[in-house]
C-alpha cells in the first residue's frame, strides 16, 4: 500500500512538472523549464517531463570515455543536450540549448548578436573554448550565475588584446548552456 501511495506522488510531481513543460520552457538559475539538478540523467525521465518532444540517448567519446548525453527536439532537429557530471553521474548536470524558442530569463536566445546582447559599457566575462569547439568563445549571461552564452563568428580585431566589443560584435549565439555548477 505505501509502496503504491509513493507511486502515485511521484507520477503527480512528474505529470504537474509536465504540464508547465508544454507551455513556454525557459533557461533559468535553476535549470531549463522544469529539468533541474534533480532530474534524473534517464530518457525517459525527461520524456515525462517534456511531453510532445523526440528524447533519445546517444553516447559520446570524450577524453577518452563514452559519455551518455540525452537529446530533446519537437521536430527533426536537436533543441536540447542534456549531460551529467560524468559516465556514474544519476542526474542531469547541464543542459545545452540549440533552439532560438527557448530564451533565458533575461530574453536572450539562440541567434542573438554579441552586440545586442552586451550593449552595455562594461565588458563581458567571456573566455576563448577549447577542443572541439574551439574558435568560438562562453560569456557569462548578465545576473545569471548558471546560465552562459557560446557565441561564435569570425574574429574582427587585429589581435586577441582587442575588446570583444570590437573583435565580436557581430557574433551570434549558437547555445546557452545551463550547468549545475558555478561557471
């Protein structure tokens, strides 16, 4: 009997988290729509969350070790990465956003310039990537200490001493990447 009691407040928690899911899913400090540090890194798990969406399992090699990512579209397309913290990890740790329908909390999505984005004064923390998506470059979302944009483009400035206001203006945004832990 409580075996089942304990069932039922599960698929009530998992089916209320969907129903947000279907509206209008955003990337936040907490994770992205209603996928947290608490969901299970399981396909079906986040199937349950995010109903209408293709979710399938594929590994990847990395460093030497196959990682398990899961993948989320509403059509053909990959709108969503979903990582752990490594190949034991039982939750979600990161979420990577392909999709310009999915923004974060401060209106910012996929396709996005540089300048549009830091229109600012003050220069953005932002850093060069490495390895496979090296050339492009991860600046911190503005108020968001989980959230960063990767943008990429082609390099304006003469040299890498040049302001990224200058050298990336016209870059676009080709993810925002959610991670658990501080950037």
């Amino acid at each position: 009997m409580f075996h089942s009691i304990r069932l039922f407040v599960v698929a009530m928690a998992i089916s209320l988290a969907a129903c947000d899911a279907s509206e209008e899913i955003r990337i936040g400090e907490k994770g992205v729509g209603p996928i947290t540090i608490a969901t299970p890194h399981d396909a079906e798990a986040i199937a349950a969350l995010l109903p209408g969406w293709n979710v399938a399992t594929t590994f990847v090699p990395r460093h030497g070790e196959d990682y398990r990512f899961i993948v989320a579209g509403r059509g053909q397309a990959i709108d969503m990465e979903f990582a752990s913290a490594g190949p034991e990890a039982t939750t979600v740790n990161g979420v990577s956003v392909f999709s310009p329908d999915i923004p974060d909390e401060n209106g910012v999505a996929v396709g996005a310039v540089f300048s549009d984005v830091f229109s600012s004064s003050a220069e953005p923390r932002c850093r060069r990537l490495s390895d496979e998506l090296s050339g492009n470059i991860s600046c911190h979302a503005t108020g968001l200490r989980h959230v960063f944009y990767e943008f990429s483009g082609t390099w304006r400035g003469s040299d890498i001493s040049d302001p990224l206001s200058v050298a990336a203006a016209d870059w676009k945004i080709v993810a925002i990447h959610w991670t658990h832990g501080a950037l």
